[in-house]
C-alpha cells in the first residue's frame, strides 16, 4: 500500500470523527440515550486531535525543505480560520437575537482565537461551538515549533532531554 493510500484511509477516519462529534453536538447523543445507549463522542474529539497531530507532524517533521513558522502559522490560519468566522459571525448573530449581552473582550477573544487556551477570565464563550479551533490553532502552532526545534538538535541531546523530563514527572 502506498503512503499516499494510508494516509487517505487516516483523513477519511479524521473526516468521520468529525462528523460524529457534529452529530452528538446536534442531539445525537440525547436521542441515544432515550433508546438506552450510551455514546461518548468526547473521545472522537481526542481521537480526531491525535490523527491531526500525526498527519502535521509527518507532514511538517519530514517536509523537506522545511516549511518557515510564518508560513506554517498562515496556512493553518487559511484552512481553519474561515470554519471559525462562519461559527463567530452565527453565534454572534444567535446572541443579538435572543438578546444576550456580549462582553467586547470575549469578541476581541474570539477574533483572534484565543478565546479558548486558559487566557481568558471568562469559563464561557458566546462561541463555544469553535473551542476546538481555537485549541487546534494553538496546539499545531507548539508542536510545529517542537518538531522544528527537534529537527535542529542532535538525538543524543533529544533522549537526554527526554530522560529528564519524564523523570520528572
């Protein structure tokens, strides 16, 4: 099988998780529980974050030439940024309709993803449906910054680095 062929069969995994994290967030769980079956689509969202990270981190750690942290950082944004508009511009929309206040420090959050990595003071957004985003954005960022920072030093030093910091823990 080539390479190209597995990672196809990984995406169309990623892609069905997806979906079913959609479907639970649509009422999929509650109608599941009413015939008395128990679903947990909170691991499909840990499932989905660890496919991603290998399918960036293979695409990243093994690119060659190395692709730059600006660039990364921009086509990261250009592939998840237009999902989490569509999501803020729909909330934002919902709150003004039902009357619902909006602080402008949880807009200005959201507009620049951050709304959703332990920085802010609020426990909940008014565009919670993007957490994930949000999230995702900040995760592929440090671990784009591990995997370049990784490539750069000898595997003695990584397995040193390694030793002690799970000694540690």
């Amino acid at each position: 099988m080539s390479t190209q062929k597995a990672y196809l069969s990984v995406e169309g995994l990623r892609g069905l998780l997806a979906l079913s994290v959609c479907l639970g967030h649509f009422g999929l769980v509650t109608l599941f529980e009413r015939v008395g079956l128990q679903l947990n689509f909170h691991y499909a969202v840990d499932l989905f974050f660890v496919i991603s990270g290998l399918v960036l981190a293979r695409s990243n750690y093994f690119a060659a030439p190395s692709i730059s942290t600006p660039l990364f950082l921009l086509k990261r944004m250009a592939r998840l940024y237009p999902l989490h508009l569509i999501t803020l511009l729909m909330m934002l929309g919902l709150n003004v309709f039902r009357g619902n206040s909006l602080n402008p420090q949880s807009l200005i959050e959201n507009v620049f993803l951050i709304h959703n990595i332990g920085l802010s003071t609020f426990n909940n957004t008014f565009n919670f449906p993007s957490w994930s985003i949000s999230v995702e954005i900040c995760c592929t960022l440090i671990g784009f910054l591990l995997t370049q920072w990784v490539r750069k030093i000898s595997t003695l030093t990584f397995i040193l680095l390694a030793y002690v910091i799970f000694q540690s823990l």
